[in-house]
C-alpha cells in the first residue's frame, strides 16, 4: 500500500548537507501496525513524515498504491492526508476555541455525517461527557485522546503517529496507543517511538540508527527488521 | 408550543451546522472576539473619520447651494455703467428671449449676510413692487406666510424660514438698521413676514430701497415660463449680453465658480484621504501580520491533517473579507448615525446645510476596505508562501 523506495531526505544545516534519513526501503501493508523505532535524533519523524507525504524525499521514491507521492501536486497530496490519511503528533495539537467535538469533526472531509461520527468516535474514546469543552479544559491525556479521535475520523486507510505518548505519563500513554490500535479498524498504523514497550502488539518493528534503517536493533529484540542502508 | 419546538429544532440545526463546519469564518471571528473586535473598530473609526470630513467638507459647497439656489428660478440682469440702460434690455429680452417668459419683473437690491459654518456670506435683499412680492413666493414655493407681506414704501422686510433659522430672526426682529454691520439701511427695516418655503429669501418694498440705498440701479429679474427652459434662457442671457452694457447673474456660473473654488480643496483632501488610508492599512497590515503570525501553528495543524494551502487562503481570506466588510458597512451606519445627530443638534438649528447620505462621503471610504483587503491578502498570501506545516507539528515554529 505504502512503499518507501531508496527514500532520502537530504537538508542543509549552515551550508551542511545531512541526511535526515536515506536510502529507505520499506513497505507498510494494509492493516498492518508497524512500529519505528529509534533514538532522538535518528530521523523517525522525517521517515514518517516522507511517508504521509508531509516531507517529499529529496531522492528516491514514497509511492502510494503504486503512485509516487512526488509527482502529486501539493492540492492532491493534501487531499490524501485528508481522505485517506490520520495523524496523531507528538504533541496534542488542537485549535484551542474550537470544543472536542469540533477538533474531531476537522479529521475528515466535507461529506457524510462528520458530527455523528465524531461524537461516537469520542463515546467510544471515553470523552463522551466532555465533547464541547475547550482543550484548555481538557487534560493532557485527554487531549491527546482527541487527536486520536480526530485521526480516526473517516476510518483513514493508515494512521501515522509521530511519538504520540511523548507529552504523556506512561499509564495515559499507553492508553492512547491501546486506543489507536483497538479503533483504527482496518487501517495500517505507523507509530514512530523511542519507548520500545508502547510498540507491543505491533506486528512488525523496523529500526531507525541515524538515518538509516539498521540491523544493530535485530538482536535486541525478535521481530525486529533490519532496513536496507 | 408548537413554536417553542420548531425554535427548539431551529436552534439545534443551526448549532448543528455550525458544528459540521468548524471552520467557518463566523466562528472563529465569535469565538475569538478580543481580536475581532479591535480589527473591526480601527476600520469603523477610520470609516467614521473619513466620510464625517468629507461630509462637513462638502456641506460648505452643499451650504453655497442650498442658499443661493433661489437663483435656479431666474436670471439676474444689470445694467454697467448706465442705469438707463434697464429698459433697453428688458425690451431685447421680451422680443429675443430663446423660451417664453412668465414675467419679468424691475427691481432694487440691498445686501445683508447669512452665516454659514466658515463665516459670513452675502446675500441679496430684493426691493420689490407690491405685486411683484406675491410671484416671487409663489414662484419659490412659499406655503405661506407667518406674518404678512411688506408694506408698500415702508421699512418692513420678509424673509423665509431657512434665514430666520440662520440668523435667529422672528416677526419684529431687525433685519437692516443704520448699526448693522453687512446689512445697512439707514432706517431700521423690521421683519413683518415670515415665508414657509425651504428656499432663502429676503425682500423689502421697492419704494423702500429707492428711497434708501444706493446705486439708483433697477435691475431686471427674468423668469421663464415653464422651469425646465430657465437653463436654456440663462444661456442664452450669459451669451446675448456678452460685451454688452450689462451683467448677467446665472445659477451655473455660481455652480462652476464654487466647483473651481473648491478643486484645490479637493485636491488637498485627496491627499490627506490617501494618507489617512495608507496609515489605516499599514496599521491594519501590521495587526494582521501580528494575528496570522498568531494563527500559524493552527494553519500548520490543518495543512498537515491535509487541508489544502488553496482552502486555507481562501478561508484567512473569507475572514478578512467579514472582518473588513463587516467593518465598512458597520461604519457607514456609525458614520450616519452620527452625522444625522450633528445634523440635528448642530446644523439644521442654524439652518447649516449636512447630507448624511453624501454620496461623496461614501465613495472616499471605498479604497479603505479595498486596501486593507489587499494589505490582509498579501499578508496571508506571504505567511502561506514558504510554509512548512511540519515545522508546526514537530512544535519547531511555535
């Protein structure tokens, strides 16, 4: 579905070049919860950012169902984060004087009967008493339970989730994982993280060591895929 | 009951529409009215000052014409150099006159003053026969008369509603004495009548003026029969009596001379106008600079949930538009309001001549809007040009 192919993303730091990431090849299947892990530093979000099509790599290809996201247009790269895509940030992002509901509502596009979608996917989420508070009124874990909410919306294709337990205790953090995969239904999740425990579950974990994907992590932990650097 | 529930279900769907588009311009221009509020006020004063200065500026052309418009109902002629010329031009224009005439009628003028909001302007005092007085009101639209009409020979003038107004005259009230400064006579000539028309006129008996003022001119006042054709006979006097022994006094040349005299007044007030817009939208440009920086991980948020650059523009575009509209027309009422308040407590008093409804006042307030519009695009369109929605989320921006 999702396939990253001798992916790169090069920028330039004070006339530097350094690599975010490079040389990736990867391919997320329909359904599938794949895990990345690494430490600070190692490139995770630009990986995953190439491959919502949020980054476009610098080399190599990100394809989409066979389509290289490069050749879209910004208009039609955007509508697929929209249609077909959910996110979920390190941080709870939320627009503060729209209520959680409202958040919700934003995860997906025009048609349908986005509000009743939005308030069961809070129900269900266990926000459902609190549906029309401000997120200055939520608490952390709730808000990110939000951008859960908001990332399900639609029942996107693939959920990517960018460190989404970072700004969180451990207990609420795996609660928001627990969440995201219990509720994505069919769609593949793509969870980049440094915290190995938030990936259990996951049904495969690749290993991102400066930029590349590494066999060094294999040893570490059974199920665990090497990249090709 | 009944209309309790449907209000009920009214106000659900509204809440419910609102809901569904969370991204209308009205909800976050409400929900955010700390920053709503000062945007639409800066345009609302800016609106207010401007058409109230061109509406005040204009109420003095506007002054000119309401009290001399009299002068739409005839021409003037006078004779230069020889008095005895009145009759020779009197008797051309009976036999050469381009329209048919109602009357012509031989009379006498003095000058008085009437006030107006820059100072003192002239205005004639007429002499006029006994049944000549009763045309003149009929022609200038009296309804009638608080009082009654001059005496023949005696000192006793009428004077119509807009003048008493202007200079605090009633029944018995000196309008020319030996003491008036700008309205000589040498005897005191007492208003007897006061004419209900809205036009501005005084007169006195013609033997009166004869008597006690200076030149021993007549004058020839010409009115032609049927209103449409005055224009039409003005022209032709200004053109026939050109070089000739006498002058001839026109409402166009009053209208062409008040519009040469006021071009370099305009002028000014194009450049001040310009300037004033041009402080506003620099103001305005920077305040939205402020409130977009403000909004940037909000739109980094959206464009990275996959909303695109063209609907994000379109939308900070949409609520620069209410904001902007919404001002203007907010100040065109204020502006309105305001004027029709300064209408009644300061100007109609004195009978001063304000339009509220200048349509002037209104067309200068147009390239406020229009530019603060092109100020808040263009600053938008810049913030948006080299966005990157990632630098948002990974908390890089903000």
């Amino acid at each position: 579905m999702i396939e990253a192919r001798g992916a790169a993303l090069l920028y330039h730091d004070h006339g530097r070049e350094v690599y975010a990431c490079r040389d990736i090849g990867l391919r997320v299947s329909e359904g599938e919860f794949l895990g990345i892990l690494g430490p600070s530093g190692s490139g995770k979000s630009s990986l995953l950012y190439m491959l919502s099509g949020l980054k476009t790599p610098t080399s190599g290809q990100v394809l989409v169902d066979g389509i290289d996201l490069a050749s879209l247009g910004d208009e039609a790269r955007s509508r697929l984060r929209l249609e077909r895509f959910g996110f979920v940030f390190q941080h709870p992002h939320l627009l503060g004087y729209l209520t959680a509901l409202e958040n919700v509502v934003l995860g997906a596009s025009g048609s349908g009967d986005r509000l009743v979608e939005a308030e069961n996917r809070l129900s269900r989420l266990g926000l459902g008493d609190k549906m029309h508070r401000l997120p200055h009124e939520l608490s952390g874990g709730e808000r990110q339970r939000v951008c859960v909410a908001r990332a399900l919306m639609g029942s996107p294709e693939a959920i990517f989730a960018d460190e989404p337990t970072a700004a969180l205790d451990h207990a609420n953090g795996h609660a928001v994982v627990d969440m995201l995969r219990q509720e994505r239904g069919g769609g593949a999740l793509v969870m980049v993280t440094h915290d190995p425990s938030m990936l259990d579950g996951a049904d495969r974990i690749v290993t991102l060591v400066d930029g590349c994907l590494g066999e060094a992590a294999v040893a570490a932990r059974p199920g665990i895929e090497p990249g090709t650097c | 009951m009944a209309t309790r529930e449907s209000r009920r279900r009214l106000a659900t769907s509204k809440q419910t529409r609102s809901l569904a588009r969370p991204l209308v311009a009205s909800t976050f221009l409400f929900r955010n009215a700390g920053k709503t509020i000062p945007l639409v006020a800066v345009i609302v004063l800016a609106v207010m000052l401007i058409s109230g200065i061109v509406a005040m500026i204009d109420s003095i052309p506007l002054s000119i014409r309401t009290i001399y418009r009299y002068s739409q109902q005839m021409v003037g002629i006078t004779p230069r150099g020889d008095p005895a010329q009145t009759p020779i031009i009197r008797d051309r224009i009976e036999k050469e006159a381009p329209v048919p005439l109602e009357r012509v009628m031989v009379c006498r003028a003095t000058g008085a003053q009437v006030r107006s909001i820059v100072g003192k302007w002239p205005f004639v005092v007429l002499g006029l026969a006994r049944e000549d007085m009763t045309y003149y009101l009929d022609r200038m639209g009296s309804r009638g008369i608080n009082g009654r009409l001059p005496e023949t020979g005696k000192a006793e003038a009428l004077i119509s509603e807009p003048v008493a107004r202007n200079l605090g005259l009633r029944k018995g009230s000196l309008l020319l004495g030996p003491v008036q400064d700008g309205a000589y006579s040498p005897e005191e000539v007492r208003v007897v009548g006061i004419a209900d028309t809205d036009e501005w006129l005084m007169f006195t008996p013609i033997e009166y003026q004869r008597a006690h003022h200076f030149p021993p001119i007549d004058v020839l006042l010409v009115f032609a029969e049927n209103l449409p054709d005055q224009a039409k006979l003005d022209n032709w006097a200004v053109k026939a009596f050109k070089g000739e022994r006498a002058q001839v006094f026109v409402y166009q040349e009053l209208e062409r001379d008040t519009q040469d005299m006021f071009k370099i007044l305009y002028k000014i007030l194009n450049v001040v106008i310009a300037t004033l817009v041009l402080v506003i939208t620099l103001m305005m440009a920077m305040l939205m600079n402020i409130y977009q920086s403000q909004r940037l991980p909000e739109y980094g948020l959206l464009q990275a949930l996959g909303y695109t650059r063209r609907q994000l523009l379109s939308r900070a575009f949409g609520e620069t538009l209410v904001v902007v509209v919404g001002g203007w027309v907010l100040g065109l009422l204020v502006a309105y309001s305001l004027l029709l308040v300064v209408r009644a407590q300061l100007m109609t008093p004195q009978a001063f001549a304000l339009d509220p409804l200048d349509r002037m006042a209104f067309i200068y307030t147009i390239p406020i809007p229009v530019a603060i519009l092109a100020a808040g695009a263009l600053t938008v369109w810049s913030r948006f040009r080299r966005f990157d929605p990632v630098s948002v989320v990974e908390r890089r921006l903000v």
